[in-house]
C-alpha cells in the first residue's frame, strides 16, 4: 500500500465518553498525519455536547441501541434497528469513499465494521477493558485485528488476531494548565487539598451521595464533585451551600479539572483510568457495580493490584473510608508520591499513535 495516499477513515466511537474521547483522540492524530477521519457517533445528548468543542472535526450521528437481553420481546425490535443502522452504515461508507473503519467500541462499532467487512474493506475494533464487552467480542468476528487498551483482555479473543496498543486520550489532556491557573479558571480556592469526584460522561447516582456526605464531615478539604447533567440538581441540593463543595453537572474542561485536584474518587471506566494515568493522580476507584460483566472492577484491579489506586466496591464505601483515602494517601507525601509514580507507569501515551500506524500501515 502506497502509505503517502491520504486514507479516508471511519472511526466509530458513540454512546458514552469511553468511546467517544479515545476515538477524537485518534482522529485528532490521523489529522496531523494527513489523513481524513470521519467520526460516528449516537444521538445521545452526551456526544453532542462532548463533540460541539471540537468544530475542527467531522461527526456524523448513527442509530445506536444497547443489546436487551437475548430472550427479551425488545430483541425483535433491536434487531430491526441494528438492520437498519448496517444499511445505513454501508450507504455512509460509500459517500465517504471509506478506505478503513474503526470501532472504538459498543454497538455503535457493530455495525459499521460489519458493514465495512461486507464491503470488503479492512476493518479495526478497540476494546478500552480488562473484560471486553459483548459487542466487541461480537463485532470482533468481521474485523482484521482487535486492539486493545489492556493485555488482560487478549483472552477473551481466541479467534481473533490482537495487538496490545493502549486507550488514547485526546491532545488537551496531555499538556495541563498549571495549578493556580486550573483552580482559577473552576472557581476553586487558591490553597489548600482539592479531591475530584467525577462517575464518567454519564455520573454515578450512589457515589454521587456517598461522596458529598463525605464532603460535609471533612470541612478542611474542598470537593469539586462532576455529578452528570441528570443528577446535577438533586446533588447540589444534598451539599446544601457547604462552602468546600463545588458541583457541576458536566465540566468542559477536564486538563483544569485534573490539574487543580491532588487526589480523585472515580468509577473504573477504562477511558478515565487512561487519563489518570497519563496524568498520574492518586485515585481511589470505586467500580459502577452494574457494570455489564462487572468490567470496570476487572479494569480496577488491573491497577490497585500494581499499587496505582486503591479499589474500594460501592457496597464497602463509607465516610471513613473516604477520609481515609484522603488523608492517609493523597495528603501523605510518600504515599501518595508512591501512589503517581505507579499510576504513571501504566501510562501508554503513544497510544493513538500505535493505533494509526496499526489501521494505515496494513
């Protein structure tokens, strides 16, 4: 293959920010390469608002539904629509002149990989976790190679060929604002500890609660907690104006969000434990315990077991256990010091750039 040739990509990555940041990130590089991307995402609000800052790229929105379960009356249905979107992929694909497609996961991946497959183009899926989804494991069967963000996860392919790359983050994340400027630009105070609570794109109900009752007993440290737009009211009320908790219903900008924190109370997605680890924060991981396959606490112990975060399971999570966290690792300097360094050396920052050379270089 003449690799001078600018390749027109598809790189499918909707439905939650787990999919849709790593797959910018991609794009972002196959940019700078010379390359054309082009961007599938759902119709969910969240990609929508998480794509509109990014004008330099081209998005198109694509019919995505989650799986119900096998014998459900909705799967008839679900059928149809995952019909319908392959159809539909396969026209896009077309127009776009695609020469190569990219799933970065979930059934927004499914069909335009089949479709890609059927045309018989090469066609690539990322999977983030330790435990790969169902959909992945499924749209791994059209694909010409799986790559993937944990060597965990090979395993679970037997019949595919895998390639260990890492999860991408997207350009921002690598060079953060200072400290002072970050605490700035959120409105947060100048001195003193700063804990981020963030549940992912779509926030975390239970934690959301634990979290700020935890706030209100440790006066001393000041919490910025991301609840989720759904949740954004009902937390705020729960903090009742304490003046060392900060919430907002979706940040923006997450390099000052980062930046501004000492330490982080997180889910486990795999897309967030990339970040942390470019970044090398102290976390403590509590895994959305309904997670499918119970992936995320697959993701965390990938990391607690080497030292980078502590794992504490939601059912476990107390006040006690939070301060502790808090102020045994993130406001010990030898511990947490600890804590960075082995959260950084799981870091693969060259992660959207082995994924280019894998889908250009075929």
């Amino acid at each position: 293959m003449n690799t001078q040739k600018a390749l027109h990509v598809i790189i499918a990555c909707g439905g939650t920010g787990g999919h849709l940041f790593p797959g910018i990130a991609v794009a972002q590089q196959l940019r700078k390469l010379g390359h054309h991307p082009v961007l599938l995402i759902s119709r969910k609000e969240v990609d929508a608002e998480a794509s509109s800052k990014y004008g330099d790229l081209e998005f198109h929105s694509i019919q995505a539904i989650a799986k119900p379960a096998t014998f459900s009356l909705r799967m008839p249905a679900f059928l149809w629509k995952l019909f319908r979107t392959y159809l539909s992929c396969k026209k896009l694909l077309k127009q776009e002149k695609a020469d190569v497609v990219l799933g970065m996961g979930g059934f927004t991946s499914l069909p335009p990989c089949k479709a890609a497959h059927a045309m018989g183009l090469r066609s690539y899926v990322h999977d983030s976790n330790a435990m790969p989804g169902r959909s992945n494991r499924l749209t791994a069967r059209w694909c010409t190679k799986v790559l993937l963000g944990m060597a965990e996860a090979a395993k679970h392919f037997p019949g595919s060929i895998c390639e260990v790359v890492g999860t991408p983050v997207r350009d921002e994340l690598c060079t953060l604002p200072g400290r002072s400027e970050a605490r700035a630009r959120l409105g947060l105070p100048a001195e003193g500890p700063v804990i981020l609570v963030t549940g992912g794109s779509q926030g975390a109900r239970n934690l959301n609660s634990m979290l700020i009752e935890a706030a209100k007993a440790d006066p001393g440290v000041h919490y910025l907690v991301i609840a989720g737009r759904s949740d954004q009211e009902r937390v705020q009320a729960l903090a009742d104006n304490a003046p060392n908790i900060t919430v907002l219903g979706f940040c923006s900008d997450m390099p000052a969000a980062y930046a501004a924190a000492d330490g982080v109370i997180a889910r486990s997605g795999a897309s967030t434990l990339t970040e942390l680890s470019i970044i090398g924060k102290a976390t403590l991981l509590v895994p959305f315990p309904f997670a499918a396959d119970d992936h995320q606490t697959h993701n965390a112990l990938a990391f607690s077991t080497r030292g980078a975060a502590v794992l504490i399971q939601q059912a476990e999570l107390t006040t006690a256990k939070v301060h502790d966290f808090v102020h045994h690792t993130v406001l010990n300097p030898a511990a947490r010091e600890a804590m960075e360094t082995a959260m950084r050396s799981l870091a693969r920052p060259d992660a959207a750039e082995a994924i280019a050379r894998t889908i250009l270089n075929q």
